[in-house]
C-alpha cells in the first residue's frame, strides 16, 4: 500500500505542476539544474529573481530479519529563490509516515508528520575554469519546533557542504560534496560525503550513478548508492526517478521519483 499510494501521489502531482507551467519556456538561463534526485547538491544557484521548486516523494526500507521500519515520504518539497548572482534562499518542509514492524508482524504505532522546516542559503564561490571546479557551499538549519511531535528533535539540527563539478566532456560531468551534519539530538558530527557520475543520453534525458554516505563519530560508517533518470520536457520542467540501497547494513531500499520546475521571472 505504502509504494502503491506513492506511486499515485507522484502522478498527480507530475500532471498538476505539469499543467500549471506548460505554457512557461524561459530559454534566457539554458536548462535548470537541480539538487534532486541524488544526494549530490549541485554548486550553482538559481538565477537572480527567480523560483525554483523541487519536489516529490519517495520510499525507504531500513532494518534487519528482526526490525524494520518503511517510511514513505510524501513531499520532499525545497523551495529555492534566487537573492543575488550568486546567493540563494532555501526552505524545505517534508511529510513523512514511518510504520515498523518486528520478526514481521507490524507494530501498531505508526509515527507521521511534519519533519523540522529546513531553513539555508548556497552561495556561488566561483565558476569552472579548465580543471578547476565549480564551486559553491550550502549551509541550512533544521528548526525542531516547527515539526511534528513523532519526528520533532530537542535541538537546532545544522549542516554544511563544499559542493563541486567538473564538466569531463560535452554529455557527462563528475559532482561530489564534502562537508558535515549536527542532528538527531546528538553532540557529535557526522562527516558527509557524495559523488556522482552524470551522463546525458540525449538532450532532454539524463542518468546518474552516485555513492555516497556519512562518518559519525560515535558510530560506524554508512555507505550507500543510487542510481536514476531525469528528463526536461522543457528548460524550466524536469522529471527524475531513482532507485538505491545500502552497501553497508541499514537501508534496504530506496525508491524515489519528481518533479522540479523554474518560474520564470
């Protein structure tokens, strides 16, 4: 049930948003470049006076023979404006319902709401020249008090990352970020890191292969990798889907899918 409603809730809203900015073609910045669907964010910002609105949903399914939990995220919704040439304004709000079960029997709690408001900026650091990367770096803050009592945390979770691309030639480019993570109520850091390979099949439809993971301190490493498709039905309107999992033991699962568009200034 918990794949079949996320299958019909990205439909809908794939033909809603679709609907809505159809009629909208701005050529003036090329095609949009996103921070979705991979877990790589991209070092370019959105254009000066301009909104880009990146959303969708996904499944994931964590645990082991004797627990596990599939949490369905039903809007992975970040809203991007463009302040300055190179500073944008980010806020992101999820809504998520997580059910658990051990030794297979599902357990009655289920857990869902509002995940803590993501508040941040990226700022353009400079642009790619020769083998020099693009580079940009992305800060946010995650307000606990703006979310749900089933996910709400103690404390302000924070992060940052170093984001770069390297263009390898005219259909593909290598991005990979660097950075690190304060949440889920702990002292410790989690230090981040992502790279993806991304290869343009033709002009409107693209694929990625990307690992990526975390070095808590207190705890053991993760590892993971995904692997997706997008495609521009225009410069301002694009389509991704995604499916992953765990290399190291956690995540059985991941299956994504979305929708990004730019509103024309």
């Amino acid at each position: 049930m918990q794949i079949r409603s996320l299958i019909l809730l990205i439909i809908f809203c794939n033909l809603f948003f679709i609907h809505v900015s159809a009629q909208h073609t701005d050529t003036t910045f090329g095609p949009l470049i996103t921070d979705r669907p991979d877990a790589t964010e991209a070092p370019t910002v959105v254009p000066k006076g301009y909104l880009q609105i990146e959303t969708g949903a996904f499944y994931e399914d964590v645990g082991d023979d004797t627990f596990t939990q599939e949490t369905t995220t039903f809007n992975t919704t970040l809203l991007r404006y463009g302040l300055l040439d190179n500073l944008e304004l980010r806020v992101g709000w999820d809504f998520a319902e997580t059910k658990s079960a051990s030794n297979g029997i599902e357990l009655p709690d289920l857990e869902s709401g509002l995940s803590p408001l993501l508040l941040g900026a990226k700022i353009g650091i400079t642009e790619e020249k020769g083998i020099l990367p693009e580079i940009g770096i992305i800060g946010h803050l995650f307000l606990p008090f703006t979310a749900a009592k089933d996910f709400k945390p103690e404390t302000t979770g924070v992060d940052f990352r170093f984001s770069f691309t390297h263009t390898l030639s005219e259909k593909s480019s290598l991005s990979y970020n660097l950075g690190a993570e304060w949440g889920n109520d702990s002292p410790e850091a989690a230090y981040i890191y992502t790279i993806a390979y991304g290869y343009s099949i033709t002009d409107a439809l693209g694929m990625y292969a990307e690992l990526y993971g975390d070095f808590p301190e207190d705890n053991k490493a993760n590892h993971l990798w995904d692997a997706g498709l997008t495609y521009l039905l225009n410069n301002n309107i694009q389509l991704d889907a995604t499916v992953g999992s765990g290399i190291t033991k956690g995540q059985n699962l991941l299956l994504s899918a979305g929708i990004s568009f730019r509103l024309p200034n």
